[in-house]
C-alpha cells in the first residue's frame, strides 16, 4: 500500500486527522517516569496506547531523541507503532535537505533504519536534494512550504516573479515533484489564509498541518482553510499539548483526553 492509500485509509478508519507528535522532552519526564533510563520509549509507548484510537498518524520528531543518544529507542517507537498499529501512518519529522548523494542516505535512514511511512524534507537545495525520496516507492515526502514559526516570513514571504515564494515551493511540489513521488507539503496552522492559498494551487494533495495546541494555530480556521475536496486531506499535528497534559502518573489518560478533544474540534468543523 502506497503513502496517499494508507493515509486516506487511516483518516476513514478513525474517522480522524488528528496526528499526534511525539517530542519527548526531558524537561518535562512524567513524575512517574523519572530516573529511568528507557523513559522516553516508556513514555512514547503510552502515549501512542492511549490516543491511537483517536489519531491517523504519530509523528516522532527525530532531534529529540538524536540530542539525548536515543536513536535506538526511537527504532523501538517506530517499530512498535509499525507492527501494533499497522492503519496508522508513521512520519518522521526530520527536515532533511542536503546535496543528492548525503539525501540518498537520510532517505535511507528515515525509510529504511526508521521504516516510516513518509518524512519532511526541505527543498531550498532544490530537486537533486528531494528526488532521492521520492524515488522509494510507495513512501510519501513532506515538502516544507508555509512553516507555523515566526520566522518563517524572513523567506517564504519573499516575493518572487509576483508571488510568494512559499507558493512557487507549492507549485513546484504539486507538479513536477509529484510526478516524481508520492508528495504532501507542510503548512502551518499559524497562517490559516495561506492554507487556503497552497490548497487551491496544490489540489488534493496532503498538507501536514503543525501548530494548534502550544503554538496556537486555530483548529477551525485551519479545517475551513485546508480540507481537499472529500472533506480531508490534513494531517494535523498536536504535540506539546498533548504529550504534556499532565505530568502526573495520569499522563496517558491526560493526553487520551486532549487528544480526543482536538479530534472532535477537527471533525465538527470538517462536517459543517
């Protein structure tokens, strides 16, 4: 099955686009968790129990676990979420984006080592830096386009020949990278008009869409903004929102609750 197959069959089967990041942040270990060397599988392990219910994808941010030496626990995570929730896509956040042949091996290491399902990428190094992705089958690349930081108006906002330059990423992602592979663009929830704008250029492609929760990007302005044209198409990240809920023994009940509340914002927003 194909990245565009799995994730449309994720988002029907829990009738959900809520993704659920995980950023296991060691200043912020569960009271319960503290001390133990394996924390952050044991937390990510909880956490991805107790929302995939309400969730279509989990989204493992590489930098957290490569700045702690958890590279190995992060290949558990990814193993576990592969074999005990085989509906739900795997996106590793990595933002690769480096000359052809450096790419081939972080294609390698997000799609092979990792076994995700899709990863973000960066293109300002242009097409030989994003084509080694593309070319492994059945996996999806999510192309940075419109991020949610506030930084992201020093470039993308550039105007070029006439028009934004996020929005020549879009066009570029949406035709001649999409002939190449599977592809979805990443857009952030903190500018809900330009999700519109990426939408009408881009069709129904799939938009990762971070920044609701923490970042405080609106769930029903981003739905209104994004969804293609059978009423979905996002994956909408939550991460700190949900991962640290509480930081009692509750955790994972805590998270479960948020989780489940975002969902539902997303699916009423989507149905109206």
């Amino acid at each position: 099955m194909g990245f565009h197959d799995k994730l449309n069959t994720s988002w029907r089967l829990r009738n959900s686009m809520l993704c659920v990041g995980l950023d296991p942040d060691p200043n912020r270990v569960p009271i319960s968790l503290r001390g133990r060397p394996d924390w952050i599988e044991l937390f990510c392990t909880a956490i991805i129990d107790a929302t995939a219910p309400v969730a279509c994808a989990f989204k493992p941010q590489i930098a957290y676990f490569a700045s702690q030496a958890a590279e190995t626990q992060l290949e558990h995570i990814c193993r576990y979420i592969s074999e005990a929730y085989p509906d739900h896509l795997l996106l590793l956040d990595a933002k690769r984006g480096d000359i052809g042949p450096t790419a081939e091996h972080y294609a390698n290491e997000a799609f092979v080592r990792y076994g995700a399902d899709a990863v973000t990428v960066n293109p300002y190094l242009g097409t030989d830096s994003v084509e080694p992705f593309l070319r492994h089958e059945g996996k999806g690349t999510f192309i940075l386009c419109r991020t949610s930081n506030p930084g992201s108006n020093d470039f993308q906002s550039l105007h070029v020949d006439g028009a934004p330059l996020y929005t020549h990423i879009a066009r570029r992602v949406a035709g001649e990278w999409s002939r190449i592979g599977e592809c979805g663009l990443v857009v952030g929830a903190t500018h809900p008009a330009e999700i519109g704008v990426v939408r009408d250029i881009v069709g129904d492609l799939a938009l990762l869409v971070p920044g609701v929760g923490a970042q405080g990007g609106d769930v029903a302005a981003t739905v209104q903004a994004g969804q293609d044209s059978t009423g979905l198409g996002l994956v909408i990240n939550s991460s700190r929102a949900v991962l640290y809920a509480s930081s009692g023994e509750d955790f994972a009940q805590a998270a479960l609750a948020v989780a489940t509340a975002t969902r539902d914002e997303i699916r009423l927003v989507s149905a109206g």
